[in-house]
C-alpha cells in the first residue's frame, strides 16, 4: 500500500472519509496548499443518481468531484 500523505500533513483525496465527515479541501487550482481553511466541504451520496460528491460550505454551496481536489487534512478538534 502506498504512503496517503502529501506535504505538510496533507493526505491524498483518495484517503478521505467518505462517511459525511467535514474536512480541510486543497483545491486543484490552488498551486500551494491553503494557509487556513478556505474550503471545507464534506462527502455526500445522491442516492437517485447513485453517484457520490464533494459538498462544499459556503453561500451557495458548491459541488465538485475528487479531480478538483488536489488532498485533504481533517479538522482540528479541541
């Protein structure tokens, strides 16, 4: 099995949970990984298409796939 992480404590986006859990997003079009969190988002199933995706927060929310997303962290916890 290969190493998930990338670096600076980045994991590639095919080691994120797919459980509906909210992590850190590091954008594709981002050259650098982000300093604070600009993109949390979450992963969620349409159950009629039968097609998963990641949801983003924000106003509106926004919708992309694993290609628009170059890794992941978990959210800090206290």
């Amino acid at each position: 099995m290969s190493d998930p992480t990338l670096r600076g404590g980045w994991f590639l986006i095919s080691a994120a949970p797919r459980d509906g859990t909210p992590v850190i997003l590091w954008m594709a079009e981002d050259e650098t990984p982000p300093e604070v969190p600009l993109s949390v988002g979450y992963w969620t199933l349409n159950p009629k298409a039968g097609i998963g995706y990641w949801r983003l927060f924000g106003d509106p929310p926004r919708f992309c796939s694993d290609r628009q997303i170059r890794g992941w962290k978990p959210l800090l916890r206290e």
